[in-house]
C-alpha cells in the first residue's frame, strides 16, 4: 500500500496477493481470516481497486467452502464482469467448486 500512496503503480491484484499471503502467516484460523479478508475487501473497493478486492472476495469464498461455512455467492458473469478474464475464471471454477461441493453435481 506504501507503494500506491507514493504515486507507485502495482498491476491489477498484486496488493491483494500480499496481503492474502501475510493474513495466511499470521492468521491460521478461519475466524481470524474472516476478521482479516472482510474489512480488507472493503478497503480495497473504496480506493477502488475492483480486481484486489474481488481477490480477497474469491479467498474468502474459498476459504468459506474449505471450513465447510455456509456462503453465497452471484454467477462469477454477473459480479466478477469487471474483472481480468484471467480472474473472471477463476471465480467461474471456485462457483462450480462451491456448487459441487453442495452436492448440485450436473450444475
């Protein structure tokens, strides 16, 4: 963030990774991610870095499915359309895990 407020440029998502990385370090748990990931996200949407804050979305749904939480999320073509094709896809594989794991199997 130091970089950005000094008039650096990161490319698309690269604040995020850091952060998601150092939240994994120093918060093993997933009641200390979630106390992590979600002002994260929202402080991402405000200085407007869509791609980050739909990273940290993404990690959060993940790590959402992997403790077995119950959590919703919109088809990755309605809220990740203003994303990376790249990211956009991976939202689409995360949807299809989180349905799978649901037990919808043909969606």
């Amino acid at each position: 963030l130091a970089e950005r407020r000094d008039g650096g440029e990161s490319r698309p998502g690269e604040i995020a990774e850091r952060l998601l990385a150092r939240a994994q370090e120093t918060s093993p748990t997933y009641l200390a991610r979630q106390t992590v990931l979600s002002p994260l996200r929202v402080a991402l949407a405000d200085m407007h870095l869509v791609e980050d804050a739909k990273l940290v979305d993404l990690e959060f749904t993940r790590l959402s499915r992997k403790y077995c939480v119950p959590i919703s999320i919109e088809h990755p073509t309605t809220s990740f359309s203003s994303v990376s094709e790249k990211l956009r896809i991976r939202a689409q594989v995360e949807w299809g895990k989180l349905l799978y794991s649901r037990g919808f199997r043909h969606d």
